[in-house]
C-alpha cells in the first residue's frame, strides 16, 4: 500500500520480538524488542507496539495506535484508532479503549462486567 507521498508502507519486528503465526500485523506497524503478539491478535496500520509490550490473544489495536513500553493488555482487549496506552498500562480482559483516548503512565483499567 502507497500513502501521501507514494512510498510503500512496511512493518518492522524487532528480531528479539515473538509474533503467533495467526496475528495480524498492519501495514507501517512496528514491534519493538522483547515484545509479544499473542495468538489472533491484529495490529492496525502504523501501530507501535513497544519494548517489552503484551499483546495477549484475540486484541484488537485500531490504526496509529501506539503502546508504550511495558504495556500489558490481557485477551479480548480493544484498542480505538489512535488511541495512546502510555507507558505501564495494564489492562484486563475485554477492556476498551475508545479511539483517540490518552491513557496516562501506569493506569490499570478493568472490564466493566
């Protein structure tokens, strides 16, 4: 795919990152060292996962959006388009994140059951 200025888009994965098989990873993503991509999860175009993130199985993180370092988000989870988990968020399973939401340093958000 060629955006703006007609470059092509191209996703990078640190080699000390692991990434299931089964996910999905846009087009401009990046995933940094130490990261983890769990079973069925699915990036967005131009998503950062950063160093030592979680990504557990079936997540689901909306185009542009990026996690800081050390994130961790259980399964289930739903991240919106450009939405911003800031460094240490920790989120547990089926929580979501509506698009565009900045998500201060070390917040624990839970599911509303």
């Amino acid at each position: 795919m060629k955006r703006g200025a007609g470059i092509e888009l191209v996703s990078i994965v640190h080699p000390r990152a692991w990434v299931s098989p089964s996910a999905h990873i846009g087009q401009g993503s990046a995933v940094l060292a130490m990261a983890v991509i769990g079973t069925k999860a699915r990036l967005g175009q131009g998503a950062i996962v950063n160093a030592g993130a979680v990504v557990d199985h079936d997540v689901c993180i909306g185009d542009f959006g990026p996690l800081g370092v050390g994130v961790n988000l259980a399964g289930g989870v739903q991240v919106g388009a450009s939405a911003w988990l800031q460094a240490g968020c920790n989120a547990g399973y089926g929580v979501s994140v509506s698009s565009g939401d900045v998500v201060a340093p070390g917040t624990v958000l839970q599911a509303n059951y």
